[in-house]
C-alpha cells in the first residue's frame, strides 16, 4: 500500500539551501516535542502514504463517531466569556474578616471557579494571628445549605424585596408617627458603617441623638469611648444582645476603673496564666487570639515557659491543657479568688467561706506563689459573669502589677456588649404592648435568651416583627416579615472589634439567593438608599465613604484613599497598632464584692452550661461538619449530654460504658420549672456534685428550618419523628439555665431509659503506653538527657549482641526517597496542641470527606482523615503514658480508667505515611503504593476493598466507605455532598470517593502537588515553609509543621531530630514520616521524676525496673 | 492378598459380598429418596436462599450491612471463610494422606469426606469475595493480562497468596475426588435403567469399561494426585495463617501460626465428617461399612489434633509473656481476660477440653457422645478464628481506637446461609452420587471384612466369589 516516493516543497527544500534550514529551524522556535518528533529521521521513511492516511482518518472519524453517540452527559456549564481573575483549576484567595457574634478572626477564603470553599486563618494580618475555631472552618459549608432562606418572606409567604420593603417602610412609619417605640435588637454590632446606618435609621423615625459608640475616629490616647455619654432617648433604640454575656466584666470595669470596658489580655506575656473558670481557648472573650498567645508561651526551648493553672468544674479545653487543674464547683470560684486575694493582695474576702478541699487549696496556694513570683508578668482571668469576682480579680491583678503587661485597658475590645438589663426591659415593654415594631438581626433571642418563652410571648404583642436572618429560625418564624439575609461570604461588612483595630469582609460569591445583607435592609428601610437587587452596591458605597470619612484621615501610610481603600480590602484589615497600656488606680469595693461573693449558695449539684468548640452557642446546629465534629474532650458527636463525674455516676448507678450497644442513662435534669431529659456521659475531671450541659442544641423544637443536620435522623437514615409528628432536634435548649447566672442549682434523677452516643473514642487511657504518648515535666526537661523522657527503642544484633537504635534495622529495603527528591514529613508538637479540632474540620472541607451520620459513628464508622485521641492519665500513671509504681501491683487492669481528676493529653492522628507502611505489603492489588516522595498513596480506582490495610494499620487511620455516602438514602439528610447545592463545596482538586474504597490522609497531596507545580513554573526549588497541608494551616497554635524532610535546613527536618521528637511506634520497625514531640508540663510531678530519672540511670534500672520485663514493659532496652 | 491381622478389628462388619457393597450404596440412587430427604433438602435450600439473599442486598448496598468498623474491619466474613477452609481439610488429608500410609479405614469415609471438603471449600471461597467492597473488580486479584499498562498484583501480600492456595486446593480436590468417582459412576451406569440416568452416569464416567489398563493409570493418577495432594493440606492453612502470622498485629504477628492452624484445620475437618458420618450412615444404612472402629479413629485424630491446637494456645500464651513485648502481653490477656472472654472460653473448653474425653475409650467409642463433641468442636473451631480475628484488632496498638464488634443481621444470614448452600450440595451428593467408593472398598472386603476375617465367610465361600468376580 505504501509509497517510498519522496516529496518536497521546492528547490530550496530539495537543495538544502541554508535559508531553508535557517527558516525551517525557526518555524517552532520555542522547544517544543513537536520539533523532536519531527526531527526523527525514521520519519521520512514511513510507509503511510495518503491514501492510507485519508484510510485512517476516515476510519477514526467513524469510529469517534460511535464513540461519541454514547458519551455521557456531563453537567459542566463552560465559561464562555472568562471572568477576570479566574483561571479555572486555579485558587483564589480573598482576604476577610469572619464576626457571627461570639466568634471573630481576621481569615483567607479560598475560591475555586467562584465558589468559596476553605477558610483559614489570615496570618499576616489582623488581631486573631491566622486562628480560626472549628466554627468559623465550617461556616463555609453553611453558605450552601439549601435551607437558607431564600426570598424574603410575610407570613411564611414568599414575597419580594419591592413588596416587602414598601410594607416593612410603612409600618415603620405608621409606628413611628404613632410615637411607638422602634426597637433594634442585634448581636453586639461592631461594624461602625452598620451603626453610621442605625443612627441614620434613628434619625428619620424619631430617635435618638446617640454618636455611636464605636465611632471611627480615635484620638492618641483612645479618648473617644467617652463620648457615649451623650445619649438622648428617642422613640427608635438599639439594644444589643449577646447569647454569651460578658457583662459583669465591664460592670466590674466600671467600677474599678471607671471604664465599663472590656480591655485587651496578652497572653503571650503572661508567664504565670490562673483561670478560674475561663475557658480562654475556646469560649472566653477573644479566644482565637488568645490561642495564638498562649501557645507563644509554651515553648519549653525558649528562655521561660508559661505556667497555667485552671480551677474549673467541666473539663473544658482550656483546662485540658492546664499544667497544674484543680477541680472546684462553680460556686466555689469565689472562694479560690479569696484565697487569692489573701495571699496576693494580703486580705481575705470578708464572709467567703472555704469549702474547698486541701488539694485544690494547696493549688491555689501554689497558683498564688506563681503569680506572685512573676509580677507584672501573670494573668488572672475568671470565666464568671458576676461583677463581684471581676472586681476581685481585677483588684489582684492590680496587685499583681498586671495592667502595664498583660492587660491593656487602653485598648477596649468592642465584642460582648450585651445589655443584659435592657434585654430584660424590652422583654417586659414588649409583653406590656409598648413596642411597636422591632427589627432584629444577627440574634435569635426566641432560641438564645434565656427567658426566650417570654420573649416569645413579648413578640406577638408587637405590631411590626421583623427579623433579618439566614434561617426561618425559632425567632423569625414568630416574626411577620423575615428578611432573607446574607451569608457572611456574600456581603460586604466592617468590623471594629478592638478600639484600635478595623477590618472589613469582602464577598466572595454573588448571592445565592433572593438575600441582601443586614446592613443593606437597614439602609433601605431608612430611607438611605434603593435596593437594586443582587448587585446592589449601596452599603459597599456607604462603608466607603466612612472609611474615607473617618478611616483615611487617621492614617498616614497611604497618599490617596484609593491607594488605603485597595489594600485595606486586600488584607481585609491592617496590623493592630496598640495603644500602651497604663495602669490605672483601682477603685473597686472589695467590701460589697466580698458580701456579694458570699451570697452566692451552692448547691448538692451544680449545673453548668458551656460552650463546645464544635457547636458554639448553636448558631450552626445545621452545619453537619460540626455537628459530626466530635467534641474535644468527650469526643462525642451529633449529641448534646450531661457530663458528670464518674465518682457521682457510680453513686448513682448510671451506665459508664460507652461504645455502639452500650447505651448510656437518662436523667431528667430539673432547674426550677425547667425539666428535660438528656444522656449522662462520664467525664473526668468533672467536679463531683456539678454537671455540665453544652449550650446550642435542641434547636428547631418545633420543626423550624434551620438545615437539616438540627435534627435526629434513624438508622437507616430518615428523621426521626417526634411526639407531634415532626422532626426530633438533638440535644436540649440550656439557654434557660443561665437565667439564673453562672450556674444553676437543680437536681438530676434517673428517668430509667436509655440513649444510644455516638462516641469516635470510647476507651479513655493510653495504657501507659510510653511508646504512643510521651510527656514529661519541665525540670526534667530542662535537667535530664533525652534519655530520660524520650528514651530511643534499640534492639540487640550480632554475635556481640551489640545495641543498636531500632532505626537501623529494617525488614525491607530502602525505600529511595530517604536521601533523594523531596520526603514529605510532619512533625506535631503535643506540647502546642490543644485538641480544639479546627484541623479536622478544615481536613474534611479541603479533602471532601463525607459526614456519616450519628447511626454510624455509633458504629464507629467516621470518616475523618484526621481525628484527635485524646488520653486520660489513669490513676497509676504519674503522667499519660507511663506505667507508675502501681503497675506492678494492679497490672493492665490498673491503667483501663482514667483517674478521677486525670492529666490530659491532645494527640492529632492521622495516616503516618509510614516509609515501610504494613498496609502497602498487604494490599493484593498493589492499591496502595509508596511514592518517590514518601507518600503512602491510596489509588481509589485500584482498590477493591479487602479492608486488610485497614487491619494491619497500627495507627488505625485508614478509612472505608462502607456505603455509597454520596448516594445512598442513609445519608441523604446528612452528607452535603448528596444535595445539589451541598455539593458546591467540594473540592474540585480531591476526588469524591465511591463505596468498597479505602481512604486515608494523602499529606493534602493536591497541595503538595499545585506547591511544586509553582516552584516548578518558576525554576526554583520549593522554600521551606511554602509547603501546607489543610491541618497545618489553620492550627491556631501551629502544633503541626510540614515539609520536605530531605531539606535538612527545613523546619520540619530540625524540629524531627529535636531531643523532643519521638516517633510513635516506632519500635514495629515501619520509619513513619510523622514525628511527635514530646509534651513538656510545666509542673512538679514527684512520681514522674522518680520514674523518669531513674529509668535513665543504667546500674539503678538494672535493680529495680528490670523486674518488669516480664510484664512487657522492655524490647527496646535504650536508656 | 493382604493379609491382616485377627485381632485387628474388622472394618467392614457382617457378612457382606461384594455384591452387597455395590447393592448398599446404589440402594440410594436407584430407588426412591425418603421424605426425610427431601425435608432436609428443603430446610437447606431455604436457609441457602435466604444466605444468597442475603449476600444480594449485601452487594447491592455496600459492607456496611454488615457489622465491621473502622477498627475492627474483618470479623465473620473472615472466620467464616478461615472456619469453612479448615473443615474443608479433612476430605483431602483422609484421601491423601492416609492413603499413602495406607490406612485402609479411610476408605469407608474418603468420598463423603472429599465431597465434604469441596463443598465447603466452595462455601470458604465465596467469603474473600463477598467480602471485597468491590467484588465486581475482584478479577484484579489475578495476574492478567490487562490493559493498565503494567499494572500487577502485589506479590508481597498474603490475600494474593491466598488466591492460589485456595484455587489450587479447590482444584487438586476436585480433580482427586472426581478420578475416585470413575469407576463407581461406571457401575452406576452399568446398572441404571432410566435412559436419562444411562447418559448421565455415563458421560460422568468418561466411558470407563473396567479394562486392567483403565484400573492401572487409575491406581497411577490416584497415586501420583494423592502425592500432589499431600502438600497441598499443610499449604492451604499455612498460607490462610499468613494473612494474620505476616501482618503487624499482635495477636496475629505469631510465627506458631502454620503448624496450629493445620492442626486447627484437620481437627475441626475431622469433627465436621463425623458430624456428617454419623448421620449418614443412619439414614442410608451403612452401619456395616461405617462403625465404631472408624469413628474410634477419627475420634483419636481429634483428640490428638485438639491437644495440639490446645499446645498451641498455650504457647501463645506464654510467649506473649515471655516476649516482654507489651502489645503482645495485652493483646493475650484481652483475649482471655477482656470483653470477649466468653468466646475464649467457648474456644478453650471446646477445642482443648472437649477432646480430652477421647481419652477414655468407652466415650471415644460412644456414637452418640461423638456426634455431640462433634458438634462442640465444630462450634469451638468457629469461636477460635472469631477470637484470633477480632480480639487482636479490636484493641490493638492505639487505645483511642479500641471499639467491639456487633454482628448484624447480614452477618449471621450470610454465614447461616452458607451452611444451607452446603446442605444443598451435600444432599444432593448424597442423593446422586455413591457416598461410598464402591471398588475400594470392595479391595477390602477380604482383608478386613468381618465374616471373612472369622471365618464365617467359609460358607458362602463359592457363591461370593463367583458373584464378586462377575460384578
């Protein structure tokens, strides 16, 4: 068929002429594959002819054809006109600013083809230092929650903006011109261009004179908080509200200080930390910054490190990793500040009595001797609403010469400004028919108050209700106009929430929905400018002039505005420039505090409300990544309880087992005229005659729609049906417990049933298993060899039986990446984890990992990449992970339960990507394999799901799709990605896994990926610290480092060959690429001293502790 | 002739010809089946359809049917499938083994107890693949040809190991099993009447016509598969207890685990064929080919298998202490102490005590004692790969991940349905196939048949002869 005849363009090609090939070299004068295909000599020798070619072509253009005819429809809309900035397959990061009333943080939302669908913290810029919680993480996955509202709606009916605003507008009138009270009700509002608008608001119907509070203009000394002063009531008020009430600090503030602030804490230069009940991690105040601070602070490499002592009664997160935590019930709080003050200031509180028992006494008496040691360079904070204790501890860190370090009144922070006194007015004007029309947003009072019944009540005696919210919650459905609001991600907003630091949030994505941001409504309704629809750009255009107005003047580093404008909304804010702090005389009454403290009864059980890290205040009880989050300490998901100590639950015969038919008890716990049932969980560390109660669950009671993971679903995946009919809601409603302040007296009975939690751990000690857990005290630390708290397993090898590090030895043959290309490696400081968990919310949003449901995390089927074990110390170890002298009397059955009052540690566990991994030798298909750069990599397509990788994980972190999660009817009503809309968040960069694979944490693979593509681009080697995994970057404490461990200069490879790092397991012989480091507390531990130090020395251990061996505690003989 | 001993006990009782023999075991294939049979048959093929029934919405819906979670990830699927290939070991260690040692009693018991091993490695089989969670790509275990580029199995992993160890047994049984059947197909056909049944039988008989020559390469495969065969029944478990004894599990990490789990197997292989036998041979009559000396036999395999096992277990128990290794220590004491100490016991007092009662000859010739420790072992062998299984992962290294394991209602379908599929190819064996292996047993007849060994034989001395020469 073919033809050898030869064929050239012209004489010029037939002769070879030296222009020809000149041109012919230039036709591709980049370096394309194109020029060495056709540079191939054997080309030229072909034996396809046309007429073969036109065969082929043919033949192929049939065959597409055919091919074609049963191409599968695939639902992918291309962008014809390509917007700006996006590249498809290409992130864009936005910067913002996250504020939802109790949670605030300066963050980065990451956007692919315009859908946000990461949030991290912003490092560079703003107060919170790049830390986010677990809340703010998820809230990405809220803005597609297809039971947002969608339209504005009157009666429950769908409306539109037109018709809706023109009836809101006339009834506002209407009560205005008939002298009606127009009240304002919203979350602590700190968006100084949203209160310009409700000023504005006030002055078209009728109100007040007030100059906002948080005006922009601030003068060198922060003078400007004064001119609150001037407040002339009108018939339009503003009353903010907050679920969370930080009121007695600022009462307390005001009357020490004359400032009725609350001012700003620096935890980073507190080198004695003593919190009485503030869970300053996770809830209190401005945790997230907080966070940042504290873990500045607890390096033990560093010239000090910070000693925290925590008097709690639940195990809260802070107190979890407190050094020395003593247990006291709530109102015993009083009594350890009076000691305090004794020892401190050098006068006991008058009439406080001291029923504290002699181990927290002496605690505190320690606490005392810290505090006192580090002068001028301590904390005291306490977690109390009551004005009495805030002046008390406000007069000791006076004492203490606390107010030039650690805490700045000079710089008041805007966030919590409830006003609990005028919420309980309103409530009685609006049940007296004196409120005319109310206009809510950014609260939920019906839900969050705790006298929400009444306010209930107060609301249908009011003419005019209206509510801007996201959600026909339990307040907008008792409303007649509900105002289809944003998501935080749509709108445009500004923020103040310290006296010297603004910030602003950019949209990330076009509305949704028929929804339009609060502070647009507002301006609408006063008149301030006509909605446009969803581009509308009036409230954007108002922020704009006030922060030319007020903003720009104040700065100096930008010439033009445009110049300031464009880089305040590129970082979202600027750098906080404090003001200094300066100590003020203080002028509280100690006397009235004392009496008042004293007044204060408690009771034979003591019920405490607080907040979860995952749930917060409830405000995203719909969110399925949080409510599926097990809780940092419990580690219970979907679920709301009482923990109770299990001292008492012995006592009174509760179930403590946990686990998938191991059902706990039911009390019915009863505060007054309140009563519900809940499940009892066993927590250590619980004071005995207290309970706690997480807030922000039984949402939704009466079936409202608030997104569909509010609510308790069956096993085989469809809501449960409630008494009436309609769907059950987790948990119970303990906003009415804080009515009557801090906590509540009430009793607890069993109500002789049983309910099933979904518990991811259930056994709560690490067996003193010292090659998983290693902890160790600061002196030890500080005076001892590695040796003694970080020992090296050997084994004995040759005819010498020489020691060798187990590190030598090996079953398989090198992997080659051990000294070649990159090796991705981890190092996680357990002394820097505090186990909030915003790492595994931020793992399932960048990896796609599907929510499972509260039936099969029951049965221990979660599917998190990443999890936190986190450990009790059983009584018979002096620390978490090692066996104390009680072992050799009560053996293994000694370290089952954990103690009583037990030392805690966080342990983040997630794949080890380990260099000989026993589930890559196991697998029969070669499904899991090892890269050349260290991975352990899972290839979903090969897999075909023997589970045997999973069994033979030491680490246990391999995960199976037991169903299809994304389709089957089980997880309907809880996995996103089985809802159109749900499904935006995915990740286009992980795939979404389907049933029979196994799954596991890939290192972010993506990212490592798309980091060496950029470096790659721009031919340069990859810097150390470019590379990310989604856990590392929003660790608020930056616990996790990642990186090329290869690079010896990397962080990574140094932190790994620290005296601190330990590799867990190590001694099965499988070289993992994750490396821990050993937990340093900083306390006196005699028990671990003794174990520790003298394990070290050799001729002692071969007396004492060589008797064990027996009993397993020696392979590794390394000391 | 090989002559045997008077003392020796007679393996075939009464006074039987060799036309008896053949009579015997046709009765059932010839004539009508009892009620009996076809109740069974029905109970089994109930129960089977429901375990197929099951295994459907099992593949329809995803593993999450069954119990398994994240820490415990193999459970009954795993025991079943170990438990099933352990009673499927005895068909080929009577057939091999003792033939080449020439134990003439196993030829009352070989063919059922081959069929036996087939059909439960059948029902062994099936485990590995239902239990994938992707079985409709399970093929990727074999090393074909594909057009992945270079994409092959893993050669390193036991469940790989596994797939051959299994398919050769499956196959060698079968193929032992099947060259057996031959010649006494050919007498079935021979006899038949039915013209369906001529055709049958004798298209399974490979046209057999009873020639020297047939029965020369008939001794010589049987000889030459017997030799291939023998290997095979220390390889298979030994290759199953790889899947645990290569692994990092303690617990499952044990280099004790070849010899124990073959011991395991042929004891609890062993105890299923009496299971059967005893039954069998009640209902079918053959009380004369099948008695107390050969239960006595198997009975004294059990008991000494079952002090191996029980060896076994305890040197486990020591080394875990002997070691010093701590998971080791722990994983040991869980399984014996721990939350599953009840199915440790259940192991214990029916595989190592249990067996013990063999010792005493009155019990180990008891038929009824037997057909009830039969049982026991049976039910104790399940309860030692469950043990193995899911007390070594269910707290393993991690104790955050420690869980149990809660069987659902698939679970128990599927392995109940497992033993009505086997049900439904045993009666049906039984029903139409020779139970007995008609020619060997007649090579025996003279050797160790009672009426002859006594003396009784004398009298019918001609007329047997003559018919047995004729047959």
């Amino acid at each position: 068929m073919g033809t050898n005849r030869k064929y050239w363009k012209g004489l010029d090609e037939l002769h070879q002429t030296p222009e020809f090939l000149e041109n012919s070299k230039n036709e591709f004068p980049e370096e394309l594959s194109v020029n060495e295909f056709l540079a191939d000599e054997k080309l030229a020798e072909g034996s396809t002819g046309r007429r073969d070619f036109l065969k082929f072509l043919g033949f192929s253009v049939a065959a597409a054809t055919l091919a074609a005819c049963e191409a599968p429809v695939v639902k992918a809309v291309p962008y014809v006109v390509k917007p700006e900035n996006v590249t498809p397959g290409m992130p864009t990061w936005y910067a913002s600013t996250y504020y939802d009333g109790t949670s605030y943080a300066s963050v980065l939302v990451k956007t692919r083809e315009g859908r946000p669908i990461f949030i991290k913290g912003n490092k560079d810029f703003g107060v919170t230092h790049g830390t986010v919680n677990p809340r703010i993480s998820a809230s990405v996955l809220s803005l597609y929650d297809s039971e947002r509202l969608q339209n504005p709606t009157i009666e429950g009916v769908k409306s539109s903006w037109g018709a809706f605003d023109s009836k809101v507008s006339k009834g506002l009138n209407e009560t205005a011109s008939n002298g009606k009270k127009i009240v304002l009700l919203s979350g602590t509002e700190i968006s100084p261009s949203t209160q310009g608008i409700i000023q504005e608001f006030k002055t078209k119907f009728g109100g007040s004179t007030e100059i906002p509070k948080n005006e922009i203009a601030l003068d060198e000394n922060g003078e400007a908080i004064e001119s609150e002063t001037t407040v002339e009531e009108g018939n339009v008020v503003h009353i903010q509200y907050d679920t969370i009430s930080f009121n007695g600090i600022r009462q307390a503030n005001l009357e020490s200080f004359g400032k009725a602030i609350i001012p700003d804490y620096d935890f980073s230069k507190a080198k004695t930390i003593v919190s009485v009940g503030a869970d300053f991690m996770n809830s209190w105040l401005l945790s997230g910054q907080y966070t940042a601070q504290y873990a500045l602070g607890r390096n033990p490499d560093a010239k000090w490190m910070n000693k925290h002592f925590h008097f709690e009664s639940n195990m809260s997160i802070s107190g979890s990793n407190a050094d020395v935590r003593g247990m006291i019930k709530p109102s015993q709080q009083g009594e350890v500040l009076s000691i305090l003050h004794k020892e401190i200031v050098g006068s006991a509180l008058a009439g406080v009595a001291n029923t504290l028992s002699e181990n927290v006494v002496a605690k505190v008496k320690e606490a005392a001797k810290e505090l006192k040691a580090q002068k001028g360079h301590s904390l005291l904070v306490c977690g109390s609403n009551e004005k009495a204790m805030q002046v008390v501890v406000n007069s000791i860190n006076s004492a203490l010469n606390n107010y030039t370090t650690t805490i700045n009144l000079n710089n008041p922070v805007n966030l919590f400004q409830s006003q609990d006194d005028k919420m309980s007015e309103l409530i009685k004007d609006m049940n007296a028919g004196n409120v005319g029309a109310i206009i809510m947003w950014n609260t939920n009072p019906v839900y969050s108050h705790a006298n929400g019944e009444s306010f209930k009540a107060g609301l249908e005696k009011v003419k005019l209700t209206v509510d801007i919210s996201q959600y026909a919650d339990e307040t907008a459905t008792n409303c007649k106009y509900v105002a289809a609001e944003n998501h935080a991600l749509e709108s445009w907003n500004d923020f103040n929430p310290k006296m010297s630091h603004y910030a602003i949030s950019q949209p990330t994505i076009r509305p949704l929905f028929e929804t339009r941001s609060a502070a647009e409504s507002l301006m609408t309704w006063a008149g301030i400018s006509e909605y446009s629809g969803k581009d509308s750009t009036a409230y954007y255009d108002y922020m704009k002039v006030m922060w030319e107005k007020y903003g720009f003047p104040n700065q100096t580093k930008y010439a033009t505005f445009k110049a300031y404008w464009d880089n305040t909304v590129h970082n979202s804010c600027d750098n906080e420039k404090s003001p200094v702090a300066l100590a003020m005389p203080f002028n509280g009454n100690l006397n009235s505090a004392a009496k008042q403290i004293a007044s204060i009864k408690g009771g034979d059980l003591e019920i405490i409300p607080y907040l979860k890290s995952s749930i917060g205040d409830g405000k995203m009880a719909g969110n399925p990544w949080l409510q599926e989050m097990p809780d940092a300490i419990t580690k219970v998901t979907w679920d709301n309880y009482v923990t109770m100590s299990p001292v008492d639950m012995k006592a009174s015969g509760y179930s403590e087992e946990l686990g998938q038919e191991s059902p706990s008890s039911v009390v019915t716990v009863t505060v007054g005229e309140t009563t519900f049932k809940l499940p009892v969980f066993p927590q250590p560390g619980q004071t005995p005659g207290t309970v706690g109660i997480a807030l922000g669950y039984g949402r939704g009671e009466n079936g409202e729609k608030i997104g569909k993971s509010a609510y308790q679903t069956g096993e085989y995946g469809a809501f449960l049906e409630g008494n009436n009919g309609g769907k059950v809601s987790i948990g119970a409603n303990a906003f009415p417990f804080l009515q009557a302040g801090d906590f509540a007296i009430g009793t607890i009975s069993n109500a002789n049933e049983v309910y099933n939690l979904a518990c991811t751990q259930t056994h709560s000690t690490v067996m003193g298993r010292n090659s998983i857990v290693k902890e160790t005290t600061l002196d030890i630390y500080k005076t001892q060899d590695a040796g003694a708290y970080n020992h090296q397993h050997t084994l004995h090898s040759g005819w010498n039986h020489d020691e060798k590090p187990i590190s030598e030895f090996n079953l398989w043959d090198e992997h080659p990446v051990e000294n070649v290309g990159h090796r991705w490696g981890m190092s996680i400081d357990l002394n820097s984890c505090i186990g909030c968990g915003s790492c595994l919310i931020s793992c399932q949003a960048e990896n796609n990992v599907p929510v499972v449901g509260k039936d099969e995390v029951r049965r221990g089927r979660e599917m998190h990449w990443l999890r936190i074990d986190r450990y009790y110390a059983s009584d018979i170890e002096p620390a978490v992970g090692t066996k104390g002298e009680g072992y050799k009397t009560e053996g293994f059955a000694g370290l089952q339960d954990a103690s009583d009052d037990p030392m805690v540690v966080h342990m983040p566990m997630m794949c080890h990507h380990c260099n000989h991994a026993p589930c890559e030798t196991v697998c029969p298909v070669a499904a899991t394999t090892h890269s050349n750069e260290g991975l352990n990599m899972m290839a979903y397509n090969r897999c075909i799901g023997t589970r045997y990788c999973g069994n033979n994980c030491p680490y246990k972190v391999r995960r199976f799709n037991w169903f299809n999660y994304p389709s089957y009817r089980k997880f309907t009503e809880v996995n996103p990605a089985q809802d159109d809309l749900g499904r935006m968040v995915l990740n286009p960069d992980v795939v979404v896994r389907t049933r029979g694979v196994m799954e596991k944490c890939s290192f972010c693979v993506q990212k490592l990926q798309s980091t060496k593509l950029v470096a790659k681009k721009e031919q340069r080697a990859i810097v150390d610290g470019e590379i990310s995994t989604a856990c590392s970057e929003v660790c608020p404490t930056n616990a996790i480092t990642v990186g090329d461990w290869n690079d010896t200069e990397s962080k990574v490879r140094k932190s790994t060959t620290d005296k601190r790092a330990y590799q867990a397991l190590e001694e099965i012989g499988i070289k993992p690429n994750v490396w821990y480091k050993v937990k340093v507390r900083n306390e006196k531990n005699d028990d671990l001293a003794a174990l520790q130090v003298s394990h070290e020395a050799p001729a002692e251990h071969k007396d004492d502790t060589h008797g064990e061996e027996s009993t397993g505690e020696e392979i590794h003989t390394g000391h | 002739m090989h002559k045997e001993s008077a003392i020796r006990e007679p393996l075939i009782l009464g006074h039987k010809t060799y036309h008896d023999i053949t009579e015997d075991v046709c009765r059932s294939i010839e004539g009508k089946a009892p009620r009996n049979w076809y109740i069974m048959f029905g109970i089994a093929l109930l129960v089977g359809l429901y375990g197929v029934g099951c295994i459907l919405y099992l593949l329809g819906v995803g593993i999450g049917t069954w119990g398994l979670n994240k820490t415990v990830e193999w459970a009954w699927d795993i025991t079943n499938f170990v438990w099933w290939v352990g009673i499927g070991h005895a068909g080929t260690l009577i057939s091999a083994v003792l033939m080449l040692f020439r134990q003439k009693w196993r030829m009352a018991i070989n063919r059922s107890a081959e069929a036996m091993t087939i059909f439960a490695v059948f029902m062994a089989g099936m485990f590995p693949l239902i239990h994938m969670g992707r079985l409709w790509v399970g093929y990727w275990v074999l090393p074909l040809p594909n057009q992945f580029g270079s994409l092959w199995v893993n050669f390193n992993s036991p469940l790989l190991w596994d797939v051959f160890a299994i398919s050769t047994y499956l196959s060698v049984s079968f193929v032992f099993w099947y060259i057996g059947l031959i010649p006494d197909f050919a007498t079935i056909r021979d006899r038949a009447k039915s013209p369906v049944a001529i055709k049958a039988y004798g298209l399974m008989s490979f046209g057999w016509s009873g020639r020297a020559k047939h029965w020369n390469r008939f001794e010589i495969v049987t000889l030459v598969l017997a030799g291939l065969a023998t290997p095979l029944v220390f390889s298979v478990h030994s290759i199953v207890s790889f899947d645990f004894a290569t692994s990092v599990i303690p617990g499952w990490h044990t280099t004790i685990f070849p010899p124990y789990f073959v011991a395991g197997a042929v004891f609890s292989g062993f105890a299923m064929v009496q299971t059967l036998l005893l039954v069998l041979r009640k209902a079918m009559k053959l009380e004369a080919y099948i008695h107390t000396k050969h239960v006595e036999y198997m009975n004294i395999v059990i008991m000494v298998t079952g002090s191996i096992v029980g060896v076994a277990y305890l040197t486990e128990l020591f080394m875990s202490w002997y070691s010093g290794v701590e998971y080791e220590a722990y994983a040991f004491l869980n399984r014996a102490t721990g939350p599953y100490w009840w199915a440790y016991t259940c192991m214990m007092s029916a595989n190592v005590l249990s067996p013990q009662f063999m010792w005493f000859k009155k019990l180990r010739r008891s038929l009824l004692f037997t057909f009830f420790i039969s049982i026991i072992v049976n039910i104790g062998m399940w309860f030692e790969r469950f043990v193995i299984i899911v007390t070594s992962i269910h707290q393993d290294y991690l104790p955050s991940s420690w869980s149990m394991f809660y069987p659902t209602w698939v679970d128990i379908g599927v392995y109940v349905g497992t033993i009505g599929l086997f049900f439904v190819f045993y009666m049906a064996y039984v029903r139409y196939f020779p139970v007995l292996a008609i020619s060997e047993v007649k090579t025996i007849l003279k050797s160790s048949g009672e009426s002859y060994k006594n003396g009784s034989a004398e009298l019918h001395h001609s007329d047997d002869a003559h018919t047995a020469e004729e047959e």
